[in-house]
C-alpha cells in the first residue's frame, strides 16, 4: 500500500465521521475521476498486454485459466 492510498483512506474516513452525508457524492466524484483517467488511459499506445480485472476476480494472463 503506497502512502497516498493511506492518505486517501484517512480523509475518507474522517469525512464519513464529520459529514456522512457527503461521503456518497465525493465516493462518486472520485470514481468519475478515476474513470476519466482510465479512458484517457486506454486512448493511448501501450506495449504489452494490459488489462482490467474486476476486484475480487483472479488475476490470470488472457488465454490461460
């Protein structure tokens, strides 16, 4: 875990104590912001194979099982 994630997590929490009824909209405007990156991300020309697995899904090479 890298310490911005720390970070990230940390404000997200004490906005969850100070003001839960803000929690939902900023957990959605980050979600936008990632989803933003990742498009602009997959416009791009990369070297290798690149993929996306969904959290709690096995991570495995496409083509193998």
């Amino acid at each position: 875990m890298h310490v911005r994630d720390v970070h990230l997590a940390t404000e997200l929490a004490n906005i969850s104590e100070m003001a839960p009824e803000a929690l939902g909209s900023l957990i959605a405007e980050i979600a936008a912001c990632l989803l933003r990156i990742l498009s602009a991300l997959s416009l791009t020309t990369t070297v290798g194979a690149k993929w996306i697995v969904k959290h709690g899904g096995p991570v495995t090479e496409p083509g193998k099982a």
